[in-house]
C-alpha cells in the first residue's frame, strides 16, 4: 500500500512537471512592438526585420569655417556588429518598451554622435542616434522618423 502510495505521488508529480513545462513554453513573453509598428512606415519597418548586417559608424563634428563656426559631419568607421548583437539590437529597435513615447514631439534638439547602417537585400536603412539627448533616427527612401528612446 505504501510503495503504491508512492508511486501514484511519483506519477502525479511527472504528470505536474510535464504540464508546467508546457505552460512556460507556451507563455512566452511577447514582444510588444504594435506602436513602433504603427510609428514606421512599412518598408523602414520591413527593412529591420530582415537586416543581416549591421555596421557602426560614429559622427565626427568637424569645423570647417571659423567665421561663421560652420561644421561638418565625419563618418568614421568603427566595426561590424557581431550576430549576437545584430539579434539584441534589431529586438531593442523594435520593441516598444525602448522609446519614450510620451516624450514624443516634433521640437528636438538632435546632433547625432553615432550611425549604424544597417544592410538588407537592397537598399540599405541607416539609423542615426543620439545617446546624450536620447533621440534615435530612422532614414530611409520614405524620409526621416526621429523617436526620443528610453
């Protein structure tokens, strides 16, 4: 009676276990991206979906006329982003908890310091951003979409 007793316990509990598994894998928790979704066009939208390669650029501000203190901008080459980070940065970008939307108005003082190209099948998307005043933009052939991040 006993050894029974424990093997009806055993059995429950791998029954449990199981079930539990089950429930996890299927509670993952989902990205919520249906703002970012609606704030982009389709294609820009598109174009980070299936990004495959990802380069960093940073903006150098470079003087060019002392009398009127005219600058120009400088693109130098930092480095390829690995797989890992093209995974996390392209989920970062299309996640909603990633930008401030209250935030959001059309009056941003915007200098960016950092550029990461990202390449697709055809035309590349390049995303300019500026981690001081917390503003990322997105250009493309449908324009500029600036965004204050979080």
């Amino acid at each position: 009676m006993g050894r029974t007793f424990f093997l009806m316990l055993g059995f429950v509990f791998t029954i449990g276990c199981g079930y539990a598994q089950d429930t996890l894998k299927a509670q993952k928790p989902k990205v919520e991206n249906e703002l970012i979704e609606g704030f982009l066009p389709e294609r820009m939208y598109n174009k980070v979906m299936e990004t495959h390669q990802i380069s960093l650029h940073t903006i150098k501000h470079i003087l060019i006329d002392t009398e009127t203190l005219a600058y120009s901008n400088k693109l130098v080459f930092v480095r390829e982003l690995t797989q890992d980070e093209i995974v996390a940065f392209k989920q970062l970008l299309l996640t909603d908890s990633s930008y401030h939307w209250k935030a959001y108005n059309e009056e941003f003082i915007f200098y960016p310091s950092k550029q990461f190209v990202l390449k697709s099948s055809n035309d590349p998307l390049n995303i300019v951003a500026n981690f001081d005043n917390s503003y990322i933009s997105f250009i493309g052939l449908d324009g500029q979409m600036v965004l204050p991040i979080q």
